[in-house]
C-alpha cells in the first residue's frame, strides 16, 4: 500500500547524514557496539519495509507529535522511511467512511505491527471511546488479530495513563491487559522519546523479533537503569546537598532536585542518556525534577509531582545509607551509562564530522 496515499505533508526525506546520525545514536541507546552501526543501517535500508497500523485511543495525541516534533526531523523521516504506514489517523490524507475502508484493507492484508496509542476503557463496555461506532476494545481486538507484534507507544496504551487515574472513570487500561496472545513491547513515556520507539524499530528490522523487556514489558536497553543513577546532579544527592525550594541558591548552582519532588530514584528511563531534542537537554538538566512518567500508574503513585518521594534514604538526614554507600551501589550502572552516552557522543561525532559535539 503507498502511504503516499495517506500522509499530509510528512514526506520521509532523511539525509543520508541524518540517517546515519540516527542509525549510529540508535545504535548506542541499544547498548551495541559502534561496528554495529552497519548491521542496523543495513536492515533499515531493507526495501520490504514492515507494514504498520497505528490506532489512536483515549490520549492527547502527544506521542505522535513529540516524534514529529520539529527538532528532530530526522527521527521523523526516518521512522517513516522504516515502515510502511498504512493507518495512521493523525497523519492521513483520508476521512470518514474512505479511512476505514483503508483501516480495513490493511487489516485484511494482516502481516503487519500494530502501534496502539492511547488508553482502551473498558468500563460499560467501553462506550467512553469510539471510532466509527465501534469501541476502542472491539477496534484493537479487531486489528491485534492478524498482527505480528503489538508496540504499546507511551504510558497511556502501556498502562491505562492519566485517564487510569484514580478513580478511573471509563475503565481505562493498557494493551496488554486485553491482548494476551500477541508479543507485545511496551515504549512508555508521557510521551516516550522518539528515540527509543526508532530504537524499538531498529532492533525489531535488524534482529527480527522484539528487543528483551522488563517485568514491565519495556525493552532493557532504555529502561533498565533508574534515572538517579546516572543523573549528573547525582553527586549533590550523595554529598546533601539539595534545592530546598524553586529558585533559591541551590537551584541556582544545580543541587539535586530529590527535595523539590523528583522521583528520579524510583523511576526506570534512560532520559539523562539519550536526552531529549537536538539541544540536549533533558527535564532534570533544566531545573525540573523527573515526574517518573515511564513508570505505571504514575499519576497516583508519584503525585504531588513536586512533593518527595516518601522512605528513600537521604545522605544527611538521619536515615541515610552514607554517600559511599550510594556511590558503590550506583558505580556499576553508571558506568554502564556513561559508556551508552559516551558512545552515543562518538556516534553523534561520526555521523555529523564534528569535534566538539558532546
Ligand atoms: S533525586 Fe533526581 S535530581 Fe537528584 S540525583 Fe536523583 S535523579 Fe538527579
Ligand atoms: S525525566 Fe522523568 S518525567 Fe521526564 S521524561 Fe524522563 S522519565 Fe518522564
């Protein structure tokens, strides 16, 4: 099917610079060596592109666009140079009555991924969200029938999302609390960095099949390790030294946030790694503590986003393990981190010829 048909104004143009920057950072993020980075390249240049399906359900339609977003047009490109499109409601051309008979026509056709975006609700049967008269429940039985494999894309399809928040009134639940016969990966996030859905991507075309998962059905490569444990404030949390409210000194000279409400060491992410737009940056590095949102059900269990996390041991606060402590228990995994961004630093340099990136 062309998706030429369907898409507005997103063509897949990556630049053959692009293209390697992304193949080269996606590379890193797996945790492969550079010499891979031909291997990966190699299996996104496969002309049989795989046939996605990608349905919307109850969300803001923010994983879709933080992966369009502006400033990393090459990931964008990219992504749909990878796959085939054959369904995507915020992107096609088509409407009404011509659109499902192509969600239909690529339903038949099976053979594909199916992205799910968005939470499904259950609650009387389902009638908080419909498409076409047919609840969200029906329409992803329907589609995950003939799928290959599912990706639940953000925190939403991976674990209900913020419509699951207590008290959650529709019912709203993640994909793989209904469809239990399919290999489903989860990408969460709110929204995930586009990064880790290519990453998803790559490892899917170059080692065909789905990339090894956590309890939680998130690939290992972007959310086996905490956020604190390669977070570069780190070293102010081990000494104490901590913002104590938004703007004072310490927030000024860049103390850990963990006091002013960062959930950093309960949350499992790779942000402060692969970080987020082309400039580098990610929300702890500008001032903000991590509201744990790659985590499930983190609308109840990390709210107040501005509040501490209760019972985690603070150096210099009376029930503390001592820095040392922190330090040796985190050596391992922040070593591991800073050969993933180290090498994520060279590849960046490889692809763009630059001396200073990093
Ligand atoms: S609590 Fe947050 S800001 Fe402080 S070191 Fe951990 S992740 Fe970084
Ligand atoms: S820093 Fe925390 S809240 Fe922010 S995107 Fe990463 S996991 Fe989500």
């Amino acid at each position: 099917m062309d998706r030429g048909i369907f898409l507005g104004g997103i063509p897949g143009t990556t630049s053959r610079r692009g293209f390697l920057r992304a193949c080269a950072i996606a590379t890193a993020a797996m945790g492969l060596p550079m010499e891979m980075v031909s291997k990966v390249a190699e299996a996104a240049k496969d002309p049989e592109r795989p046939r996605v399906i990608w349905l919307h359900f109850q969300e803001c339609t923010g994983c879709t666009m933080s992966l369009l977003e502006a400033s990393h047009p090459d990931i964008a490109s990219l992504i749909l140079d990878l796959i085939s499109l054959d369904y995507q409601e915020t992107l096609m051309v088509a409407a009404g009555e011509q659109a499902e008979e192509n969600l239909h026509k690529a339903i038949e056709e099976g053979n594909y991924i199916l992205v799910v975006e968005g939470g499904i609700p259950l609650k009387d049967d389902g009638v908080y969200c419909k498409v076409a008269g047919k609840t969200a429940v029906e329409s992803l039985k329907k589609a995950a029938e003939k799928a290959v494999a599912i990706i639940a894309i953000g925190t939403c399809s991976a674990y209900g999302g913020i419509q699951a928040a207590k008290p959650n009134p529709t019912g709203a639940v993640g994909v793989q609390d209904i469809i239990k016969d399919k290999p489903i990966i989860n990408v969460p996030g709110c929204p995930p960095n586009p990064h880790n859905f290519l990453s998803t991507i790559l490892y899917y075309l170059t080692f065909k099949k789905l990339p090894p998962t956590d309890r939680w059905g998130r690939p290992l490569f972007a959310y086996g390790r905490k956020i604190h444990d390669h977070c570069e404030r780190r070293p102010h949390f081990d000494e104490g030294r901590f913002v104590e409210q938004f703007g004072d000194i310490g927030h000024q000279l860049g103390y850990c946030l963990y006091k002013v409400g960062c959930k950093g060491p309960e949350t499992y992410s790779n942000c402060p790694v692969i970080r987020f737009n082309d400039v580098e940056v990610w929300p702890v590095s500008v001032g903000n503590g991590c509201y744990g949102c790659t985590e499930p059900n983190f609308w109840d269990t990390m709210a107040p986003f501005h509040d501490r996390l209760p019972n985690i041991k603070i150096p210099g606060a009376g029930i503390q393990a001592s820095a040392t402590e922190f330090g040796k228990a985190a050596l391992g995994v922040t070593a591991a981190a800073i050969a993933i961004h180290a090498g994520i630093g060279v590849a960046k340099r490889l692809a763009t010829g630059s001396k200073s990136e990093e």
